[in-house]
C-alpha cells in the first residue's frame, strides 16, 4: 500500500480483538511517530507506550472517575462532554479495550507542543493503516491534563514535570479482522484558491 492510499482510506478503529500485535509492529508505528516533523527539529515529543491489560484498565478506572466528577459546562467542546457523559457508565473504557495506547507528551509552554505532538499522532495512525492495524486518536488523557490524579499517574510512567499530554493513540487488530478501507466522503474542509 502506498503512502497515498493508507491516507485517503485510513478510518477510525473503536472495537478490537485481545490480541497484541507483534511488538515489531508496535516499533515500526512508534518510530513513524519519532520521524515526524517538528518545530526547529526540535525532536520534544515523548511516547509513553502501555501494553499492559492491568495498568490499561487502572487507567480506564481513574479516567472514568475523573471524568464522572466534572460537570458539563455552556460552550464545552462537544467530544469531551459526550466523555463526562459516558463516564456515568459503568462500563465506560476510554480506549476501547485496545490492546496499546501510546500517551504523546511535549513540553509545557512549548509554542508548537500540540503541532509537533498531532504530526507524530498522524503519522503513527497512517502507519497503522498501511501495517492493517486499527488506531483511532485518543485525547481523554489529554483534556485531564492538569488534574492532579491523572499527572500523579501519569508521573509513574514516564512523563516528565515540564511535559504536558498533548493526545493518545490506540492500536490493535480490528474486532472485524481488517481495518475499514472505505474512504469517507469529504462535506467539509473546503479548499479556496487564490490565483
């Protein structure tokens, strides 16, 4: 598959099989991530890879908690309320069961964090896709933040004082065998051209 087409028919994958792909696999994706551009090259952005079952559901618990104690706000962005209210579930799991989540991090008060940390978060997703893996850009993590029981975990892992999570990748083998490859029709992101 050519770089092109794992663009166009790359889709969101949110139902997966328990099987762990090979780490080989894992390597190739996270390593697309490293070789994304940066800001002045900078190279600031951090990948924290969970594979384990039982630090994956400690931190579907906490998330889930977390998440259940916010209130919906006028103006809130609309993903993350549909978060707060599935955190009301029980069976609430932010990262769909999959079998790896990748944390993304870059420094705080770095102007070009979320730029740098999205081009690696793309360039794993279409790695995935090329590799028939599913991922789907997870950012619960993310809007968590600052709250003190997310860091406090997330300090356990690897993210560093100055850093801030920016964004999440969930990878796996899709529940149906192959990822989706029917590219989605485009109603939006018009293109203006000026000539």
């Amino acid at each position: 598959m050519d770089a092109f087409e794992a663009m166009l028919t790359r889709r969101s994958t949110r139902k997966y099989r328990a099987e762990m792909p090979d780490r080989e696999l894992v390597e190739k994706i996270i390593e697309a991530g490293r070789y994304a551009p940066s800001g002045s090259n900078s190279q600031n952005t951090h990948f924290i890879v969970f594979t384990d079952r039982e630090m994956l559901r400690e931190m579907a618990d906490l998330v889930r908690n977390e998440f259940s104690k916010m209130e919906i706000r006028p103006g809130m962005y609309v993903s993350l309320k549909n978060a707060i209210n599935a955190a009301q579930r029980t069976d609430y799991v932010f990262h769909y069961n999959a079998p790896v989540f990748i944390a993304v991090a870059n420094k705080k008060n770095y102007g070009n964090a979320m730029a740098d940390s999205a081009c690696a978060l793309e360039n794993m997703m279409i790695a995935a896709s090329a590799l028939d893996l599913g991922s789907c850009w997870i950012n619960q993590l993310h809007w968590l933040d600052e709250n003190p029981a997310i860091r406090e975990f997330m300090y356990r892992y690897g993210l560093g004082d100055d850093e801030t999570v920016t964004g999440g990748l969930i990878l796996g083998f899709p529940e149906k065998g192959a990822p989706e490859r029917k590219a989605l029709e485009r109603k939006g992101n018009p293109v203006t051209w000026v000539e």
